[in-house]
C-alpha cells in the first residue's frame, strides 16, 4: 500500500479522544506493521533509562530530551503512531508526518469524559481539565517560547470531536494517509 506519511501524531488537549482516536487506528495499521505510543509512555521509558524525576519536577533539559526522542521515533523510524498534547508541535517541519490535532467544540462534553473516565465529580473535572492544560501551557511557553502549540497551521488535519463520531473520525485520518483497503 503506497501512504501518503510515515508516521501519524495525535495531538489536543484533554478529553478530546487522543487515546481513543490511537486505538481505533490500530486494527488498520497494525497489520501493516504500525508501532503505537503515546507521549506518556515515551516519558515513562525516559525515566525508567534515566532515574530522572517525575515530568513535572525536571528541568528543561529534560523536557527538551524528551521532545528529541520524539523527533527522533518519526524521523529515524518508520511507521509510528505517536500521541502526544505535543506532538505535532514538536513535528511540524516534518513533511513526512501526518499531523492530526482533535479538538472538542463543547466543553461540557469534555468535561463529561473527564468525570466518567476518572470517576470525578463534574466540578472536580472542570478544575482538572482547566488545571493541567493551563499548567501546561505556562510551562511550555516557558520553555519553548510563546507559541500557539495547537495552532491550525502546524496541522494538516484538524477534527472535532464533538460533530465527528469515533470511527469517523479514524477515517478522516486513514483516507488522509492514503489507506484505501
């Protein structure tokens, strides 16, 4: 099969359907011998090598050598699906890289999943949600500068959740890979 990318990166914020969006990618790809991780897992192999704390307590260096075995996956292997809040970000000069980014127009739908993925109260999935990704952005913007990380133009296809279901979704992405089985 002749696919237009090498690689595919999810990227969003939380409860968009990142994960949910890697799983429903794997029956298709996997039998073409597509490897899937996620930017949690990259981070957990990182520390487990290194001994290096918990993400949220490293330094920029450590950041910034994550980001590099990032960048390294998509341009020195073939055939990663990587998602990652990041990840498009971190390749967005890689023609080689479909970059998808989800996002979810209704907040409360977010905050729904949130909730019935964590087993939270709607008000603690609220402050969850706004917690990390406000966190997130400052420290990103610290270290990298002041970027719009999910800006469109770093993406080739933008895909909302809220007005997309899960296996439309995955079709957007497999008919801009060039999956035509």
């Amino acid at each position: 099969m002749n696919l237009k990318f090498e690689n595919i990166t999810i990227s969003g914020g939380v409860a968009v359907g990142k994960n949910t969006l890697k799983d429903n990618l794997r029956p298709y790809l996997v039998p073409l011998g597509w490897k899937f991780t996620s930017g949690g897992q990259i981070l957990r192999d990182f520390t487990k090598e290194y001994k290096q704390p918990l993400a949220s307590l490293a330094d920029d260096e450590f950041h910034r050598k994550i980001d590099q075995r990032t960048l390294d996956l998509l341009t020195k292997e073939k055939y990663y699906v990587i998602e990652a809040w990041l990840s498009g970000f971190v390749a967005r000069e890689l023609d080689n890289t479909l970059r998808v980014l989800l996002v979810c127009d209704n907040p409360a739908l977010r905050v729904d999943r949130v909730a019935n993925r964590d087993k939270i109260s709607i008000e603690e999935a609220k402050n969850s949600i706004r917690e990390r990704e406000d966190d997130n952005f400052k420290e990103w913007k610290r270290i990298y500068g002041d970027y719009n990380f999910w800006d469109r133009k770093y993406f080739h296809l933008v895909i909302d959740t809220y007005s997309h279901g899960q296996q439309e979704t995955a079709k957007k992405v497999l008919e801009m890979l060039g999956y035509n089985k």
